[in-house]
C-alpha cells in the first residue's frame, strides 16, 4: 500500500466531511489513515459531519471483524475532536453558542461570542464597535432576580424593541452597576443598591461578589450555606478546596470566558488551597 494512494484518499475523502471550518482536517486525515490500516477498502469513500460539538463519522463494513476495528476507531475520534478547536485545531473545549454545540478555543469562542466592555466614553462595545451609549438610555429594567437586563433609547420606548443582556456575559454586573439608577424605577432602584452594597468576600474564587448564599461570580454557595456541607466535607478548607479545583478543571471552559470579568474586585491575599498532586488525585476521581 503506497502512502501516495493513501494520502489521495484522505485528500477525495476530507471533502465528504460537513464540519464547520478546517480544525478537524489532521484529526480527520489520521482516521482515515488508521480506517485504510485497519483494512478499509480505498476504493469507498467515507463521509462524515459535525454533530453536537463532534465528529461523527459514517461507514459500515458488512464483514463484522472489519466493523468492530472501524467502530473503534471512529469512537476514538470522536472522542478527540471534544478537544480540538473546529476552526483552529488548537486545544478547544465543547462551548454553547446561540443554543448550538460546538467546540473551539478560547480565542474563537470569544470571536463568536464576544466580550462585551464599557469604554472612557460611556459605550457599551462589542469587538471595539460601540452598540449603545449609556447617556442614549431613557428606561432601564431587570428581570430574572435581576439576572437579565432591558435598555430602552427614546426610539425604543414605545416599541418591543429593547437592548438586553444577561449574567451569562461576563461584565453584566459591572454594566448593571453602571446604568444611571435613576433610569430604572424605585423599587429596582432599592433592590440594585442593595445587591452591590451587601456583596461580602467569596473565599471560593477570591472576588467581592457573594451576595446572600450564592457567588455571583463563581456560582458556589458560602461554607454553611447547606446543611449537607459539614456531613459532605467535614470541613470548610476541604469543601473550598474541592470547588477550588473544579473551577480549575473548568469543563465547560465558564473560567477562560470570565477571566474577561471586571465586575467584581478581587480580594487580597486570596488563596488556593489545593497543590498539583491534589489536582491529579481529584482528577482520578472524577474521570
């Protein structure tokens, strides 16, 4: 078997795969690679696509043997294309975009779901294009436990028309801070001040942003917030390093989009309590 014809196969086939860029190509091109030693005949061409954030891979041999060594393989693909960026093929993770699965970097997950910021000049910006200026605002609400935001401009007012904004994006709370309190009516306005005036230190994450029993910036709950803490973990400094490590893990990549937060402040002399060889022991644990 000439690596020649080999790579014409993985050349013919690359284009039977409906996947969302180019990231995939190496991963794809070694499954082919691994398919033909397996004992694929080249002579059929193999097709796959993009499928809930990774690769899917069609082919059936009716020689069962056969079938087992390619389903195996396929699997293993599977399995990789989970941490390769779909557009780059650099190190990637499974992320939520519009509702839709897909998995990419850090970089291009920001390119499609961009931060958004709020300038020297009062704008809130997208990918350095401003969408809105704060002094343009003429009615503010919040909904959701004040999870979700409403900006209305005077063209808006009357209208269904809205800019909204949600805790899902980081530097929401810095927004919701920023907003004139006057533009949003009394009883939001006692309920905004009260969030941001009450915020006490997170030991979990290291930022002023626990308010009442849960963090705003990292989700987790106080110490003795639940009555299952103590019977779980003994102990604070185990359950604050056990929540330490699984935001390090950051499966769903929440750490690497937040690290663009300035919401909160962070605290001095904040610390992680778990080394490298906690690390790896509670790896082993979970997966």
């Amino acid at each position: 078997m000439k690596q020649q014809d080999i790579n014409s196969f993985i050349e013919r086939n690359l284009k039977n795969f409906s996947v969302n860029s180019t990231g995939w190509n190496d991963l794809i091109g070694k499954m082919l690679s691994e398919l033909v030693a397996a004992g694929w005949n080249m002579e059929h061409d193999v097709f796959g696509k993009e499928k809930f954030g990774g690769l899917r891979c069609y082919i059936y041999s009716e020689d069962e043997e056969l079938n087992a060594r390619l389903r195996k393989i396929t699997n293993k693909y599977a399995r990789l294309s989970g941490k390769v960026c779909e557009i780059c093929g650099n190190e990637g993770k499974l992320r939520i975009i519009n509702s839709w699965e897909t998995t990419l970097c850090i970089h291009h997950f920001i390119d499609q779901k961009p931060i958004m910021e709020i300038d020297e000049n009062e704008n809130i910006v997208y990918k350095q294009k401003p969408i809105l200026n704060l002094k343009d605002i003429v009615k503010a609400e919040v909904e959701f436990d004040l999870e979700k935001l409403k900006l209305y401009t005077k063209e808006q007012i009357n209208t269904d028309e809205y800019f909204s904004f949600s805790r899902q994006e980081p530097n929401y709370y810095l927004l919701l801070k920023t907003v004139p309190p006057h533009l949003f009516s009394e009883d939001m306005q006692s309920r905004i001040s009260d969030l941001f005036q009450n915020l006490k230190d997170c030991e979990v994450c290291g930022h002023k942003a626990l308010y009442h029993k849960s963090c705003l910036r990292c989700h987790n709950e106080p110490w003795g917030a639940s009555k299952y803490h103590e019977e779980d973990y003994g102990e604070k400094l185990e359950y604050i390093k056990e929540c330490q490590m699984d935001m390090f893990i950051d499966e769903d990549g929440y750490e690497d989009y937040f690290n663009y937060d300035r919401s909160f402040e962070k605290i001095s002399g904040h610390e992680i309590l778990f080394s490298p060889d906690d690390l790896e022991e509670y790896k082993k644990l979970l997966f």
